[in-house]
C-alpha cells in the first residue's frame, strides 16, 4: 500500500531551511544584530557598583607611596641589614653549576606567547557574550559579581543574546558580537597545544632538574621576596643573577603560575562543561558552573596581570641580557637576543593582526578545523552515562534566562491562541512507524521528569524541573530502521537569519536517561518564551541544542544532508559545532 504524497506524517520540513554563509558580512551578522559595545567591568560590593578604571588613578597612587615608603624604608638600618642578610636571590652551588637556560626552554617560552595570545582573546570574546559572572548557578541578572554590559532592562522576555556585547575587531578573537561559535574554536583548539607545550614543559624540567629553577625549596623564598619586592619599590634595583637562578618574587610568581595558575585554568574550564558536570553531579553541585566560570576569569585576570608585570620588569630591569637568555639561551650583553625577540615579536603582531581578519574571510575552515582537532575529544565524552538526582525542587532557579528568536510566526499565534488543539508533532523519516501526535496523544505517554541544570553556551546556568515524554518512548513507537544515525528536531520558530530552527543530535543518545521532549517546566505547562508546547532536553549537550517549538522529528542517516549540512542551525548560520559537551 502506497501512501499518497499529501501525507504530512511523512513530509520533511527540510525545505523550510535556509543556508548558512560561507564568509562574514558583518552587517547581516547573526541577524543584523545591532551594536552593543562592551563597558569596563564593573565590580559590585554589596549594593555598589565600582567601575574597575578606577584602579588607574588608585593605582598610581598607591604605587606612589609605595616608592616613597620603599625609600624611606631603606634608610633604615634594620632595612639595611635584612636586605644584606637577603639580597634577593637565593644562590646554591648547585645552582651555580646548573646555570643557564637551555634551548628548549626559549622554544616553549615563545611557544606559550602565541597560545596564550590567542586563548586570552578568543577567552574575552566568549566571556563577552555573556557578560556577567555570578557566584551561584542561578545566574540571575543583578546578583552578578562583575558586568561588562549596562543593568539588563526589566522585560521578561530579554534574551541572553540580546545581553551579549560587542568586543573591538583586534581585541577579542574574531571581535564583533555574538561570535562565540568561532571564538570557542579558537580557544578549545589553542587550549590544546597549550596544554600539550605545558606537558612537555613538566616532563622536561623534571626530567632535566630545571624544575629547581622555579619551585622553592626553601623558606627561605619569603623573606627574599619580600627583599626584592623593597628593592624594586624603592627604584633601586636588585642584582641580577637570572642565568644562576632568579630572585624570590621570581621564583614565587613563576612558580604559582606553572604550578597554579595553569592547572587552575584547565579544571575550571572543565567544570564548565554540561556532560561532565551532569555526570559528575556531585562533584558539580559544589563546584558549580558558575564559581568554575568566575574562577576561571580570575585566572584570566592573574595571567594578564602577570603578562604585564612580567614584560615590564624584563625590559626595565636587564633588558638585553635577559632577552639575550630567554630568546636566544646565552648569558651575554651582545645583540643576538635583541635581534630574535624582535623577529618573534614581529611574529606575534602578525598573528595577532592576522587573526581575525582570517576568521571572518574563512569561518568554515575555522569550524571544520576547530571540529577535527576538538570534535573528537567533545565526542568522547558523549558517552558518559548521565542519571538525574544531583537536583531536587529545592535547587530549582527562580531565575531562567530567555535566549533565541522566539516564534513570531501568524501560524504560532493561532496554534497558541487555540490553546495548542491544533498543535501536532511530526516525528517520520527512517522509522518503521511515522506518526502525528498531539500535546493530548504526548500527554497520554508514559510521564518522564528530571530536574537539570541548563548549560548555555553563552555561559549563563539555571536548574529547572522538565515534565514530558522520554525520548526512548518515541523511539520505541517509531521503531527506526538500522540506517537511521542521526535524528533532527525541527522548530515551528525561525532562527536569527530566516529559515526555520533546527538541530542534529546522535541516536544513541535518544535512549539517555536524560533526553526528552518537555511540554511542562517545574510543574506549570511550558511558556511562550521556554518553547511551548515543546521542547528538547538533552543535558549532555549545551543549551542552543536543545530546540524550543518543536514542530518535527525527522530520524535521518547522516545530518549532512539536512540545511547547510554542519548538523544544525547554529552551525549552519554561527560556525557552531555539533557535538557540543564542553
Ligand atoms: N527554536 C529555537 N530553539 C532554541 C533557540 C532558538 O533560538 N530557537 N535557542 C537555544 C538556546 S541558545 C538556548 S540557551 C535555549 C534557551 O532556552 P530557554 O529560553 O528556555 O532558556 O534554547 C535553545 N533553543
Ligand atoms: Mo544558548
């Protein structure tokens, strides 16, 4: 028996779909979205708001008094005697034997520049598109500790991407507004050679004994810190022995950095992610996305802070022969280490200029690339095994931001001003068994519920309570056939550019405990703007995945042959990736 060409139980919506641009137009950009510049964090103390230029003019003059202090300090005999007793610098005969920096510590030197050049940008580019941070989960707007956008207007539907804010073109990494598709492939990829150059960087030093160079192995670090922090005040500087070994700030500073500061950044970078804090709930629930996201800032703020500190005293202290040691590992006053720094500084400044530019003329190769070196980790942990419980009612936000387009459609306005009667799901393609539901058949399903943490990819978190219909229900009804790999979830909504809402998602993960179709959010039916009458959840992946409006599930073999083919809206129009767990 044939089925007629009418029949809507098996009808695509594939043709509703636009196509993504393979090149930037920053005027048509995420929907002409409008300038909204970037403002200088603000940091709130109680009720207060303090703008973080203030530190300029404070800072002056605490550095000021500082020097005068220094000053006035080393006129003090006992000053004087505790600065003969601790010069600074802590000089073993081992150190004395072992001097000298070797050449692989110049390669992975200049190496880490041009990571870390490229992860603090493309860092202040995401954290830009959501620009707060927040101490709990619940990420409601005036509880953020820090802001770099004005207050957010009081509209209940104001979405987080309307919050997002614009960087300048060579500030962040690719500038511009919303672009935290691309610059995620920026940082996750440049996050990985980082992390490979800081392995090899541990198994040399311990493997060679350079690791004495900057881990102390003295108390004695203290009090020539302290020493070399009077000198350096009072403009009178230290000696300086850094071929033999470097002074107690050194030490103290590079020390925390390597050891501290680098690992810090890896786990609070983890904690950020949806699979793994879903199926680490315990440890999530206490370590929370958002203290992950604040602390990873700060150790945003400790490398910037000590990138500057730190270039500033190598060219105001010794300049040539400390350039002589860490660009060219000889202890001399020639002009070798002069001459290859600026060579490597003239590289940096290309990559830098270089950067954005390029990944507005190429953001498919930046995705495509970001996805072949990334992907196969972000697949990896698809496969852990997520289960409910780390949450309960009383966990549950009272806030929970808005985001995407929402439907606007005259189609969307009779479906909800007819109290959704009319409302079918379409669920067909490679299945055994297409059919149309409406929210009364759904309703008549086996009743799922789960209370999760929503991970947006713009940063901001919410736990809600989800009521539906389990996803392995539908699947049991349909009964897709063997060739079926993939399912897409179809929105009644269009996204920001026209062409309707869609996503991709891998069908083993339509039998995950938590993946579901929502029609209910903490016990009251879906709303207009949370995508009634229907939504996906699938918590081991980020926010954006999860389509609101569901009109459509189409079970396919490959996305590829779906919209522009990169596995869904986003990443047809955004440069997003498709498998989205960290
Ligand atoms: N149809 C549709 N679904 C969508 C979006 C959208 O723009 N259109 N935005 C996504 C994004 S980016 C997020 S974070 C969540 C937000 O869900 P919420 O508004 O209920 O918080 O919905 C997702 N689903
Ligand atoms: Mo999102």
């Amino acid at each position: 028996m044939t089925q007629p060409q009418h029949d809507t139980r098996t009808t695509s919506f594939r043709t509703e779909l636009t196509r993504g641009e393979d090149r930037i137009d920053t005027r048509t950009w995420a929907g002409g979205i409008p300038s909204r510049p970037a403002i200088a964090p603000r940091f709130r103390v109680g009720r207060r708001w303090f703008n973080i230029l203030w530190l300029l003019p404070i800072g002056f003059v605490v550095a000021l008094v500082g020097v005068a202090v220094a000053q006035w300090l080393r006129t003090l005999p006992a000053v004087q005697d505790f600065i003969a007793t601790y010069p600074g610098t802590i000089i073993t005969p081992q150190a004395e034997a072992d001097a000298g920096i070797p050449w692989w510590v110049n390669v992975q030197h200049f190496v880490n520049i041009m990571f870390m050049m490229f992860i603090i940008r493309s860092g202040w580019q995401i954290l830009a598109d959501h620009p707060r941070l927040y101490w709990t989960r619940h990420s409601r707007p005036g509880a953020e500790w820090m802001r770099m956008a004005p207050p957010s207007p009081d509209d209940p539907l104001w979405t987080a991407k309307q919050d997002c804010v614009e960087l300048p073109t060579h500030l962040g990494l690719p500038g511009g507004r919303h672009t935290i598709g691309l610059a995620r492939w920026w940082h996750l990829t440049m996050d990985l050679g980082w992390l490979l150059n800081g392995i090899v960087f541990y198994v040399l030093i311990f493997a060679t004994g350079h690791w004495q160079r900057i881990v102390p192995t003295s108390w004695e670090v203290f009090p020539q810190a302290l020493s070399t922090a009077i000198q350096y005040l009072s403009l009178d500087l230290p000696a300086e022995h850094g071929w033999v070994a470097y002074n107690g700030l050194q030490l103290l500073t590079y020390f925390v950095t390597v050891f501290v500061a680098a690992p810090l950044a890896l786990i609070t970078g983890l904690g950020m992610s949806p699979a793994l804090s879903t199926r680490f709930g315990r440890i999530s629930k206490v370590f929370s996305i958002q203290l992950a996201r604040s602390l990873h800032s700060l150790v945003m703020v400790w490398f910037v802070v000590f990138i500057v500190a730190h270039v500033t005293m190598v060219l105001i202290t010794a300049a040539v022969p400390n350039l002589n040691m860490m660009f060219a590992a000889r202890d001399s006053d020639g002009p070798v280490g002069v001459v290859v720094f600026g060579v490597a500084l003239a590289i940096i400044i290309a990559a830098w200029l270089w950067a954005t530019p390029f990944t507005r003329h190429h953001p498919r190769f930046v995705q495509r690339a970001g996805d072949t070196i990334v992907g196969p980790l972000q697949r990896q942990l698809e496969r852990l095994d997520v289960h409910p419980g780390t949450y309960d009612e009383k966990d549950i936000s009272d806030y929970f931001w808005h985001n995407g387009r929402f439907p606007d459609s005259q189609e969307y306005a009779d479906l909800r001003a007819g109290g959704f009667k009319d409302y079918r799901l379409r669920v067909n393609g490679l299945v055994d068994h297409p059919v149309e539901l409406s929210l009364a058949d759904l309703r008549a399903l086996p009743y799922h519920e789960q209370i999760t943490q929503h991970y947006c990819i713009q940063g901001w978190s919410g736990i809600a309570k989800w009521g539906g219909v389990s996803m392995s229900t539908i699947v049991d009804l349909v009964r897709p056939r063997p060739e079926a790999h993939w399912v897409i979830f179809y929105s009644i909504a269009e996204g920001s550019d026209g062409g309707i809402y869609y996503d991709a998602q891998p069908i083993e993960q339509m039998s995950s405990e938590l993946t579901m179709l929502a029609y209910d959010m903490n016990d009251e039916p879906l709303s207009y703007g949370h995508g009634a009458p229907l939504r996906l959840r699938n918590e081991l992946q980020l926010g954006f995945k999860h389509v609101k409006w569901v009109k459509g599930v189409e079970f396919v073999e490959d996305f590829r042959e779906v919209g522009s083919g990169t596995g869904g809206y986003n990443n047809d129009h955004e440069y997003f990736g498709y498998s989205q767990t960290i």
